[in-house]
C-alpha cells in the first residue's frame, strides 16, 4: 500500500440529491476498468477463439451473470486467465489489470430469458 500524491487538484466533491436532503461524492466515483493487460505487456490472442481475455470474460459471464456480481466475476476471470498459457515454446502468460474508483456497490447482470445454449 501506498500513500502519496498523483496531482495537484484538490477533490472538491459534486453535489448531489435535493435542496433539503443534499450530500457531496468524489469527482471520480463509480467507475470499474478491465484492461486485458498490464501496461507494456502484449494481450495474447488465440487465431480461432480470439482474445484470452474475452475468452475468459464470455466463460466467468456466462456462467455466473445471473447471481454474481462484476468485481467477484473479474476475479473469477483473474484466476482463469492466470491458469492460461501459450503451447508454443515460449509458454506465454498473461494477467489482467482492474482499476477501481470508487466502485463499491454490487453489480449484477441479470440477464432476462433463457441463455441460447448454442451461443458461443
């Protein structure tokens, strides 16, 4: 953990809610980043199936939309796509970066209607 400035802008905060019942957040707030790759690393793709990311991602989604939230979900992706590795002689990892601001509620994807089993 570490403690220590990024800028020089102070966070005034942004009202929100009404007149009589009014509160102040973040600036930034509510916001939730995947990126498939950590800075100065290559996102591997397979020539078939595509990005091990989106990969993963369809997988964790797919399977768990319905009862588990986006944070718990990219979790699920992270160990996936930790277990992956390339068949050729390099035998190429990859990982994921998450990036919260501020985004503590749970989120869920509730889809509606049964899930066409021959979707892939």
């Amino acid at each position: 953990l570490l403690q220590y400035c990024r800028g020089d802008e102070h966070d005034l905060g942004v009202k929100r809610g009404t007149q009589v019942d009014s509160f102040k957040l973040p600036e930034v707030t509510d916001i939730l980043i995947a990126n498939s790759t950590v800075p100065g690393f290559v996102s591997n793709r397979n020539t078939q199936h595509g990005s091990w990311f989106f990969q993963c991602l369809v997988e964790v989604f797919k399977e768990n939309a319905k009862n588990v939230d986006i944070r718990d979900m990219f979790d699920m992706i992270s160990i996936i796509l930790n277990e992956k590795e390339s068949i050729d002689e390099e035998k190429r990892k990859q990982t994921f970066e998450q990036t919260n601001r501020g985004f503590y509620k749970k989120l869920y994807f509730n889809p509606i209607g049964e899930v066409d089993e021959d979707y892939d």
